[in-house]
C-alpha cells in the first residue's frame, strides 16, 4: 500500500506567505467558479424542468379542454333533444286542435247544407203557391173578362 497523504495542513505551512495567498486565491476561485457551474447547472436543469412542466401543462390544458367541450356538448345534445321532443308534443297538440276545428268546421257546413237545401226547398214552395194563387186569379179575371166580353158581344 501507498503512502496517505499528510493533509493540507502540512502543504499550506511548506508554502510562503505568498504562495498560500495565491493558492487560498486560487482555491477560492475554483470553489466560486465550482459554486457558479452548480448555479448555472441548477438554473439550466429548472429551466428545463420548467419548460417540460409548461409542455405537460399544455397538453393537460387541451385534454381538460377537450373533454370538458365534449361533456358540454353531450349536455347541449341533451338539452336539444329534450327541446325536439317538447317542441314535437307542442306541434301534435296543435294539430289535434286544428283537426278538431276541421272537423268541427266540417259540421258547421254540412248542418249549413241542410239549412240550406230546407230553406230552397221551402222558399220553392212557397213560390209555387204564389204562382198558383196568382194564376187562379188570372185565369178568374180571364173568366170575368171572357164573361164581360161576351156579354158585351150580345148586346
């Protein structure tokens, strides 16, 4: 086996004043340039780790996104559908109330008909007897007049 080294006690006290200055100088600057590599390297691996984190944040971002439009629109259809089936029972409810007018309509005109035909037909008579009244008495003042002409024609 080698020999251990004695420690840098032994090697700091071989030195002279100015050599241990500029090697403490030395050993500082190594230990800030040491400390300002770790920094950087600490800076560069959050920096990384950030933009990863804003990658993974996005893409959580678009499926959150994504999946709440999916559910709003499966509530949107919901809601549709639920207005189609109102709107439909409305537009069935109003046709059967149209029909019923129809058909109430339909009555009206019918029973109107009858009046119809009832009143012509009572109307018809009725002229009928006015003109047979008013040629009873035609064919009287014929007679009148046929008697009157003849008994002028004897005289």
């Amino acid at each position: 086996m080698g020999k251990k080294g004695k420690g840098k006690g032994n090697k700091l006290v071989k030195m002279s004043e100015e050599e241990r200055a500029r090697y403490l100088q030395m050993r500082a600057d190594m230990n800030e340039e040491t400390r300002r590599r770790k920094m950087q390297l600490i800076a560069l691996y959050m920096k990384n780790k950030l933009k990863r984190e804003d990658a993974f944040c996005r893409l959580n971002m678009a499926k959150t996104n994504q999946e709440w439009r999916s559910i709003l629109r499966q509530v949107k259809i919901q809601d549709l559908r639920s207005e189609i089936v109102d709107v439909e029972l409305f537009f069935k409810e109003a046709l059967k109330r149209k029909d019923q007018v129809i058909q109430r309509l339909i009555g009206d005109i019918n029973s109107t008909e009858d009046m119809y035909a009832n009143l012509q037909q009572s109307h018809m008579e009725k002229i009928d007897r006015i003109i047979g009244i008013h040629r009873s008495r035609i064919e009287f003042f014929r007679c009148i007049y046929e008697d009157d002409k003849q008994a002028v024609l004897r005289e």
